[in-house]
C-alpha cells in the first residue's frame, strides 16, 4: 500500500481502507476502554476488567490485553509498556521535569491516539505547541506505521522550530527516521518515562478535550467523515475555542502573539 501510494503521489495517511474487521461487540468494548481509560488513566488491565464488570460488561484479562495493545494504551504506575520500541532504538531523557515553558516554540510534543468509529477505527496524531496549545499539524491513519508521523512532524516544521520535541516511548518516535528530523533541525529530543504517561500531560489533555467535544459526539461512519470533521474541528479548537488558561485567548492567539513579541 505504501508503495501504490508514492507511485499515485498520495499521502499514505490519506488513503482510508476498511481496517481490519472488528466484531460490533468488540468495537463497543473498545469505545468503552477508550472512555473510561480517560477517566482512569491510572488503570491496567486488571483494573479495567473490574471496573468495567461492576458496569455488566466481562471480559477476561487476556481479552483486554489485546484490546490495550489496539489502543495503544498503558496504565500511568509504573509497570512494563503495552508497546515497545522497536530492539536496537534510542531512548532520550525526559528533558521536561522542572523546566518553566513561557513562550511559543520553547516544547512541542507528540503522541497518537485511538479514534473509534462505527465500524472500525483509525489513530490520530498531532504536534502540539506546550505554551500556547496551538495544534500544529495533525494526521489520521489505519495503522501504527511511522509514516503519519513523520508527515504531520514535517507539517510542522514548516511554522517554526521548537527548541524541545517530547514525546514517549513508542516506536513510532524512537524510530531513526523520525529522530533523524529532529536532529537535523538541531531539536533537542525529549522522552517519557517509562510508564509515565503524565509527562506528556498537556497533549493527554487535548486528546480527552478532542473525544469529547467532537469524536465521541459525531459518531463518525467514515475515514473520510473522520477527517472532514477533525479538519474543522481542529479550526475550530485553534482559532475559535478560547481557553481561560490562556486568557480567553485561542490557541492561535496565543502563538502567534507571543512569538513575535519574542523575536
């Protein structure tokens, strides 16, 4: 597929086929991990399980599992990661403890997401500006290859530089290819802990705020509906969405203000 698309000169995020097929069962099993998982974050598997059979719903421990690995997620307490870096991939110290971030471009930060659908369902990623909350660039696709990625970080890099880029463990951003344009835009590379899904907390912040105001709303039937709907909400979220943490100013604002004070 990657190769039909480059010989097509598409995106290999914008071509949206069927994702392999889930039962109608276990997609509401999924969607009911995804929301209560926001709520809990803290949760592993075994926590999910009890939580959710005090709601009626069982499901056994190794069922879970493999739904987690699907969503990508991990319970914050420090444990083993659902997903690994690939053997061989550099890890980077996480450069963010402490640090006072007061201007656009000081962080950036990444990390992907699960989008339920009503008969599948996609990833999303976006790169996000710490300050200002600013999305810079985001991307959807039908699997966890670093392809998205790298397209939405690219994206990105055409509006400025940060001097830090965070993001966590996964393969995805471990992966030469995407810390190779790091480096070479001189970027210095920040990672989370191990089992520390906090440290990338403003981006977990926009992923709830996104489900809930929009993903979880419109239900979406499509990849093309997804993206069509996650076009203008994105537009919405950063020109229109004031922020009271920000002074009632959007994300937009917020960036674009501040940046030229500071040159």
């Amino acid at each position: 597929m990657r190769r039909q698309c480059a010989l097509l000169g598409l995106h290999r995020s914008n071509w949206y086929y069927e994702p392999a097929p889930e039962s109608v069962e276990n997609l509401r099993l999924l969607r009911s991990i995804d929301e209560l998982y926001l709520e809990h974050p803290h949760l592993g598997s075994r926590g999910l399980v009890a939580h959710l059979a005090r709601r009626g719903v069982l499901v056994n421990r190794k069922k879970m599992q493999r739904m987690l690995r699907i969503l990508g997620l991990q319970s914050v307490a420090p444990k083993p990661r659902t997903t690994l870096r690939a053997p061989g991939q550099a890890v980077y110290p996480y450069l963010l403890r402490g640090l006072e971030i007061t201007r656009p471009n000081h962080v950036w930060s990444c990390d992907i997401t699960y989008v339920p659908m009503q008969r599948g369902y996609l990833y999303l990623t976006a790169v996000l500006d710490w300050f200002s909350r600013h999305v810079l660039a985001w991307r959807l696709s039908n699997s966890m290859e670093v392809d998205f990625c790298l397209e939405a970080l690219d994206e990105a890099l055409l509006q400025g530089r940060p001097e830090i880029f965070n993001t966590d463990q996964g393969s995805q951003f471990t992966s030469r290819e995407f810390t190779a344009r790091l480096k070479a835009s001189s970027i210095a590379i920040s990672m989370d802990g191990k089992g520390r899904a906090i440290d990338n907390v403003m981006i977990e912040r926009l992923w709830r705020t996104v489900k809930y105001e929009n993903i979880y709303v419109k239900d979406y039937a499509t990849g093309a509906d997804c993206h069509q709907g996650l076009k203008k909400y994105f537009h919405y979220y950063c020109h229109e969405r004031p922020h009271s943490s920000l002074g009632s100013q959007t994300p937009w604002e917020a960036y674009q203000t501040r940046r030229r004070s500071s040159r």
